[in-house]
C-alpha cells in the first residue's frame, strides 16, 4: 500500500463523517467545547484548500451571551420577513421548523473572507473573481466534517441580514461575512437532514445531476 492511501478503516471513516453529517438546529447540549477541541476544527477549517493559497478566511468565536441575544434578534425579524414569502401549507410548514440555535449552542462561529489579503492580484483569481468567497465555503465544510468526527453538531445559520450582522460582530465593511455557525455538542444527530425529515424537500438523485463532457450529456 502506497503509503499516500488511507487504509479502509481510515476511508470508512471519512465517509462516516460525511453521510452523518447533519445541519443541527434544535439538539445542542450546554456542555462546553473544550478549548483543544475548538482548536482542531478551526485547524481543520485553516487547512482548507484556497486559491492562490490566499487563506483569504477570519474566524470570529462567538461565546458572549449578549452577543448571542443581539444575532438572534435579528434573526427573528429576517425569520418573519422570510416565512411571508411563502404561501399555504408551504408557509404553515415553515413555521413549524426550528432554522437556528443561535443562544443554545455554547459556541457560535462567524467565517469571514478578506478579499483584499493577497493584494489586487491573486494567482488562480484573475478571471473568477470569487474563488475567494469559494475557498472559504471550503473552510466551512473542512470544520463541519472535523466537528462531526469530534462528535459536535453544526448549524448554518443564513437567515440573518448581513449589515446587522456586521454591526454585531463590528466586521468591517471590507470583510464579507461567509459563514454564520452554531457549534456543540448534541443529543443526537437525525438519521436523515431534519428538512427532507419534515417533508421541505427529498435528496435529488445523484444520476439526474451527472452529465459526460457537457451540460446534458449522457453516456
């Protein structure tokens, strides 16, 4: 075995990691995260791929309670601006999910991009302006996957409007805010996602999504 290949037990467990991962809104305990902890998911997170290795990503750790309380504030108001945009039974199930965890969860984590951090020029930038922003969706999933193998729950947390967002975390107006993240320890993670659970929508089969060599090719 080349000694670049994971061992089966060692791919089993990426995979684990994968397939139970789960956006975690409603199952966080007030146990602590400890500090070695948090440290490795946000190691994990640092190691994203970026392009240009710009590492373009701020990581904002969120544990203050009145800081908490003014997020979820605001995310109560976008919440109801949300749910009018739906109409019926659409609307009713809506109102019935739980979308955050923003003051349950003892660890809440704003992802941040610096589009500026590698100057006006970025190897790998130049004609995709927004590899930036996607490198640090990659940080997001690097920490989501590293904090279900430590056995901590995720929640993203979109529902937000971003100015308010900024004025509660004092991110300057050159700093996009990517990634707004509930973290913590849980009761359980569901089987499924907790939306295709309620009824919202269904896994979309993966052999609808594949095309061979352009938008809707077929072998």
């Amino acid at each position: 075995m080349s000694d670049h290949a994971f061992a089966p037990e060692e791919r089993d467990a990426l995979y684990k990691a994968i397939f139970s991962r789960r956006d975690v809104r409603g199952q966080f305990a007030p146990d602590p995260v400890p500090d070695e902890v948090l440290t490795r998911v946000l190691t994990a997170a640092h190691h994203a791929p970026s392009v240009g290795f710009m590492q373009p990503w701020n990581f904002i750790v969120v544990q203050d309670p009145a800081v908490k309380a003014r997020v979820h504030a605001d995310f109560s108001q976008a919440n109801e601006e949300a749910a009018a945009l739906f109409t019926g039974e659409r609307k009713a199930l809506y109102s019935r999910l739980k979308l955050e965890g923003i003051r349950e969860a003892p660890v809440n984590l704003c992802i941040t991009c610096d589009r500026e951090r590698s100057g006006p020029v970025v190897l790998g930038r130049t004609h995709i302006p927004t590899m930036d922003l996607y490198s640090c969706v990659c940080a997001v999933q690097n920490l989501w996957l590293a904090a279900r193998a430590e056995g901590l729950g995720v929640g993203w947390v979109s529902i937000l409007h971003e100015d308010k967002l900024r004025e509660a975390l004092g991110i300057p107006e050159r700093i996009v805010p990517v990634a707004y993240l509930c973290l913590g320890y849980v009761s359980h993670f569901h089987e499924t996602p907790e939306l295709e659970k309620a009824g919202w929508r269904s896994r979309l089969p993966l052999e609808d999504l594949v095309f061979r060599d352009r938008w809707g090719g077929t072998t």
